[in-house]
C-alpha cells in the first residue's frame, strides 16, 4: 500500500487572538511604526508555520499570509495598481491606500469571494503596466525554509486573477497573455529556489460558464509546461465541482479538487476514472469551510476510494482554512459540545490521526476521534422533535384583503416614513456594552442606559416626524449574534473570529443543536418604544436564512431543516410581539442573496427553501398585523420571483445608488405588495438634498403604486453619527410632506 501525504491550503491570518488585526490597527492609528508592524507580522507568520509544522504535515502553505489580501498582493507583484493610485512607491501604505481609500482617492471594490464571507480587493486594468515587482512569494518561501518548515508556494492562478478583476480594454484572453511571462518568472524563481510544488489556486474552474475560458486556461498551462514547470504544477480548486476530463488533460503535476461541496460530482468522476493515475491528486476531504470533527470513518473509507484512483494521494482540507476560527484550545467550552468541533488546528489533526492509520498502522488517534465524533452525534441536544406542520406557512388572507385590516388600524398617511431599525451605534453605546460584558457595570446600569437610549430617539424620530418608529437596536452588538446568544442550540465562541475582510472580522455563532426558543429576545425593548409614543413602533427581527447564513451551521441536518428550526424560534418571537401589542414586525433578510449556491442549478431549490421558512416565521400573525422585510442590495433580477413569494406586507430594500436597475427588475413581474425605496445612501456621511429624495421618490412613483409605497434610508442607521441621521432624516421628511401636499401628476 502506498503512503499517503498531508497538506494545507491556507491558515488563518487573524492568530488566536486576532493579533493580526491588532497590528494593522495600530499602525494605522499611528501607534506603531512600519517596521514595527512587519516584525509584528513577521512573528505572526512564523507562528501560523510553526503551528502548522506540528501536525506533520507534508508540506505547508506559503502565500496564504498577507497584510491585507492575496488578491491585492497578487495585483501588487505583477503592478496591476489602480490608476489613481499609480506613481507612488511600492509599500504598505499603498497597498493599505488602495484598499481603504484615502483622502484623494476611493478605494478599490471589494467583492465576496465566491459564497464565502470573505472579501477581496478586486484588481483593476485601467491603464496598467503590468511588470513583476518586489517577489515577496519567494521571500516568504525562502523564510519558511529559513525556519525549516517545508513548505509549498500558494499564488492566485492567472485565469482565476483576470476572471475576478475589472477594467482595461483589454480582452480576458490579452490580459491573461500579458500576465503569462511574469507568472512564469515567478513560479521559476520558486522551483530554483527548492519548490518542490506550487498550488496555483484557480477557484474559478469550478463555476457555472467554466467551459466558456477552457481554451485560454488551456494556453495558459501548456505555456507554463513548454517553460518546463509542468512537474511543478498543482492546479487547484474548491467550493465546488470541476470538469474532471478538462482538467486532467492540462499538463501538470496534480490537481486540487474539493470533496467536501462538489454536490458528489468530483467523486463521482473519480470513480468514472476520469483521473489520470500518475496525477497527483490533492484531495480536500476535510471541511476547510465549516467548524465541525469530521466523520472520520467516513474519511477513511473517502481515501480508501481515492488511493485507487491515483499513485499519489495528498489528503487536505477543502479550501483554506480562513474561512475558520484557529483553535479551540482557547475556549472554554462544555465538553459534550467541544467534542463536535473542529477549528484550523483541529483539521489539521485529523489529518495527522488519517495520515498516522494510513502509513503508520496507528490508529490511536483515529480511535479517539472517532469516539469522540459517535459522541457527539448521539447528545440528546441533537434529537429534539419538531411539529413543522402544525405552524402555517401562509398567511390568513392575501395581501389586498390583509391592507385593509392593516390601514384601517394603522391609519398612516400618504408615503409612510419609516426607518430600517438601527440608530447610532455610538462610542458611548459600544462602552456601555462592553462594560456590561465585562462586569464593570450592573445588569441595572445597562438597562437603564439601554432605556434612556431608547427614550431619547424615540423622542428624536417623533421631532423629526417619522410615522413609524423603531427602538433603535441598542442592545444589539450584531444582527446575528444578538440571536445566537439568547436561542437554544446556538454557541457564541470567544475567539472564534474569521476575516471578513482587511481587518474587519465577525464572530459567527455556532448552531451546535436543535434550535428552539424559550423566551421572548426582543419584546422588552420594544414594548418600552411602544410605551412612549402613540406611533407604530415596529418589532425588529432577524430571519431564518439570515441567521443560517452568518452563522456555522450544522452539517448533520439538512440544511433547510435547520432553517425551519430557527424559523419555528423566530416565529415563537414574532407571536410574542404580536401578543404584547406590536403591529409591525420586520423581519430583516439582508444574506438571503449571498447564501445563493455557486451553481444556478441549485439556485431554485435554495430559493423555495428559503421563501418557505420566511413564511414559517411570519405567516400565523392576524391579517391586521403587518409584517415588512428588508434587503440591502438592488439588484434583485435573478431573485425577484423569491422576494415577491415571501409575501411581505411590505419591503424595504436599497436602491439609493441604483434606481434603474431596481425598476428593470420589477419590470418583468406585478409587484403588487407594500415597497419601501431606500432614498439615500446610508453608507455616505453625506447629507441628501431635499430635491435628490424627491427626485427618487418621484421616478419611483412613475412604475410603483403609490398607495403600497413607503419612504425610507437604504438600510440601518447603525454606522452613522447623530447629527448625519438627524439632519438626513429631516431632509426626507420634509420632502415627503411636500409631496403630500403637491398634486403628483404621475399618480392620478
Ligand atoms: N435592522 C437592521 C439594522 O437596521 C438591518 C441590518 C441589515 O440590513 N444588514 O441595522
Ligand atoms: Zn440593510
């Protein structure tokens, strides 16, 4: 039996206690020096390899750690700068420039990368001259073997690089021609330096029009095997599928394939034999996206399928482990919940238990972890019984009927106001909850702050003028989390943290169990608003495919079953809102989009999925209460039959910075429910004029009826200072009631 061998595609940058956030903020609150901040990193780094190295793997990823992103780094090396920034020197601060903006100039667009929550700084063309700079991949090569760690270069590859930038005149085809001769003088300067492999991430492979770019990624490969790389090579992928007999015929060493979210397709094609056996196949079998022990019996009968399929076998996470917290050594944790969890360093480990039972015959490791994971699967938090047939998934009576309960109760006027639920955030808000958390101030402290709070914007919404009024979501430190620490079966780590992007991190919660819920989360604050004005104060909540969505979910469920459970509990809430006396109750969807699968095969069913736990946690309220839903993104075309199904009295979405294409979206379906534009850009410190608000109302007014249509921001207030959210809110207000007293032609 041959040995097998084991590597990593990408460790976490944050360190265990986002030391790496640390730095990049000190320096630039001027607190320390440049370098400072590279020693700083550099210790950092060697920290992640050293870590690494512990698990015996074969080979560690180099190229993976980054002061920002490796999308920028990649347009760093090869000079693809944007065009306002061009001119300056080569150092952090242009890259921090670039990708954060500065006085002069905005920065560069950062976009999701593919269905995870991570952000890259999108390359741009215009006007480039592309060349190869600094070769800091060779540097940190050459300090990983300094360190004696073996390790393996990690680059973007140049199809993946052009597909994901934008801008230049040039053709997809030119751009990556262009970038052929100073990729390949990269990857020589690795292999003369020892690289005994290099993983060319090309994630773009296994996207829906990849057959549209085969020819060219053809090229491109053949021109690395003519410069004699090929044996070099090791074309990597992930999140998906990818076309087994395409990739097979490129000339290179191995290819990376993901077994964990290719849907069973790359297996199923291994097992048509649509690998080459002296290929070396790098095979993701550990969920690089997800924080769950994996079924390790199951790994196990994985690898025994794949070692017929190659004579070399690399077994490896699916993806990078970026997409997941460190370690859990640093948690305190109950140990019946520990157990089922895996975070980068544990992956790692179960690589090492696989690799150790393979070669070794020492199943030692194996035996435990496979303990462990039975364990895990059998605590009675994972077997609770749900009725989801007993809640109902439409409402009383259709809309028309259900308006005219609700107008007739809520009497609002002509072009209701409202806002989307959060107000500032402010300085003194994040003290006092930080405060709070750590024991520095009482319970009592936090509520009375948390009510004086309230009362001074209810008051201030009253002034300006607003016909429905919200709380504020002071107590809410995140739309997600606020959730997940007061639902069953939800876990909130204190270091979990992954990068979102640059600096920014979030905490996802952890959905460990069933979910349930057992006391009311939001009726308190509310019924306090609604206390103090004679206004609709409107009940703010989170719904079940947001929640799922920026949350780790459990993979031993189907996933819809899980977002029926946490639509049960949200329901429960919506119910407890409505009983207390709240007449409007929003419940907010923003991840609905993003959580779309990468494939539009499955764009459908994701779709129906997720209309049907909205209406699991909104359709048993009383025809006269009025449930809203909010979305902040514009472009709803692929969506928008989904959106209309949810069958929300009324939805707030963005379109400040996009009206046309929000109207060419509803062009091809009746929308014929409550709609609520957002009428400025709440991203922007800048104030709205009073003409542009009209202007957008009005051009709304022309395709929407105006007695569904509602007035509002894009979306929450909560980044905003006071007087930014007084003054704009004003400004609409005002020009609201204009039009209640104009004649508006286009709607008679
Ligand atoms: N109600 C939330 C808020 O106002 C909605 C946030 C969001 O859409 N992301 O902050
Ligand atoms: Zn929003």
């Amino acid at each position: 039996m041959m040995t097998i061998q084991t590597s990593n595609l990408g460790f976490p940058r944050l360190g265990r206690k986002r030391e790496w956030k640390k730095a990049i903020e000190s320096y630039w609150a001027n607190k320390i020096d440049a370098p400072t901040l590279n020693q700083q990193l550099t210790d950092l780094h060697k920290e992640n390899l050293l870590l690494q190295k512990n698990y015996n793997l074969t080979s560690v990823p180099v190229g993976d750690f980054s002061l920002y992103d490796h999308i920028l780094d990649t347009s760093l090396l090869f000079n693809i700068i944007p065009e306002r920034f061009q001119g300056r020197a080569l150092d952090n601060d242009l890259l921090f420039d670039i990708a954060r903006g500065n006085k002069e100039h905005v920065a560069s667009a950062l976009i999701k990368w593919f269905n995870t929550n991570y952000h890259y700084i999108v390359p741009e063309w215009d006007n480039v001259e592309p060349k190869l700079n600094d070769n800091v991949l060779l540097e940190r090569f050459k300090y990983a073997q300094s360190i004696n760690v073996n390790a393996h270069p990690v680059i973007v590859g140049p199809i993946t690089f052009v597909k994901l930038s934008k801008g230049g005149s040039q053709s997809f085809e030119e751009k990556v021609n262009t970038l052929l001769p100073l990729y390949k003088e990269v990857l020589q300067s690795l292999v003369d330096a020892g690289a005994e492999y290099i993983q060319i991430d090309e994630p773009v492979l296994v996207e829906d029009d990849s057959a549209s770019f085969e020819d060219i990624t053809r090229t491109a490969y053949n021109y690395f095997d003519e410069a004699g790389l090929s044996n070099h090579l090791v074309i990597q992928t992930y999140f998906e599928r990818v076309n087994l007999k395409f990739l097979n015929s490129l000339p290179v060493k191995g290819l990376g394939l993901d077994f964990v979210h290719d849907n069973g397709y790359n297996l199923k094609q291994i097992k048509d034999g649509d690998l080459d056996k002296n290929k070396s196949l790098y095979a993701g079998i550990i969920d690089g996206r997800n924080v769950w022990a994996a079924d390790i019996e199951a790994k196990k009968s994985l690898i025994d399928t794949l070692q017929n399929a190659t004579n070399n076998l690399v077994i490896q996470p699916s993806s990078s482990l970026l997409h997941v917290p460190v370690s859990l050594d640093d948690e305190t944790l109950d140990e019946s919940i520990a157990e089922g969890l895996s975070f980068a360093t544990e992956k790692l480990d179960e690589l090492d238990a696989l690799r150790r039972l393979f070669n070794d015959d020492d199943s030692q490791k194996f035996d435990e972890l496979k303990a462990r994971y039975d364990r895990f699967q059998n605590q009675s938090f994972k077997n609770l019984e749900y009725d989801f047939d007993s809640v109902r998934t439409t409402r009383q009576s259709p809309f028309k009927v259900r308006k005219k309960a609700q107008d007739a109760r809520l009497n609002l006027p002509d072009l209701p106001t409202t806002t989307i639920g959060s107000f500032p955030q402010s300085q003194e808000v994040r003290k006092f909850r930080a405060d709070w958390k750590n024991n520095r101030i009482t319970d009592e402290d936090y509520k009375t702050f948390l009510k004086n709070e309230i009362a001074r914007w209810i008051k201030i919404q009253e002034d300006i003028g607003l016909d429905v009024l919200v709380h504020g979501e002071f107590e809410r430190n995140d739309m997600v989390e606020f959730f997940g620490e007061k639902l069953q079966g939800f876990l909130v780590t204190k270091y979990g943290w992954v990068q979102s992007y640059g600096s920014r991190a979030v905490k996802p919660p952890i959905i460990y169990g069933d979910v349930k819920w057992t006391e009311p989360l939001t009726v308190k604050e509310t019924l306090y608003a609604q206390s103090l004005t004679d206004r609709p104060v409107k009940g703010m909540l989170t719904g079940p495919v947001t929640i799922l969505n920026w949350s780790f979910e459990r993979v031993d469920l189907p996933r819809e079953t899980v977002q029926d459970q946490i639509a049960l509990a949200i329901n429960e809430e919506v119910l407890a809102l409505e009983k207390a006396g709240i007449q409007i109750i929003q419940v907010d969807e923003p991840a609905l989009r993003e959580g779309l699968p990468l494939r539009s095969e499955y764009h459908e069913d994701y779709l129906n999925k997720a209309v049907r736990s909205f209406k699991l946690a909104t359709s048993s309220v009383a025809d006269e209460t009025q449930i809203h839903t909010h979305m902040c993104y514009s472009q709803f075309g692929q969506i928008i039959h989904a959106i209309y199904d949810l069958d929300a009295d009324v939805i707030s979405i963005e379109t400040s910075r996009s009206h046309g294409d929000l109207i060419k979206d509803f062009e091809d379906i009746t929308y014929d429910l409550g709609i609520g534009l957002g009428v400025y850009d709440i991203h922007s410190p800048r104030i709205p004029t009073e003409s542009e608000i009209t202007e957008a109302i009005n051009r709304a007014l022309q395709e929407i009826d105006r007695s569904l249509f509602w007035v509002n921001p894009d979306c929450g207030l909560k980044t905003r200072k006071e007087d930014e959210v007084r003054e704009a809110l004003t400004v609409l207000v005002n020009s609201v009631d204009k039009l209640r007293k104009s004649t508006n032609p286009a709607t008679v």
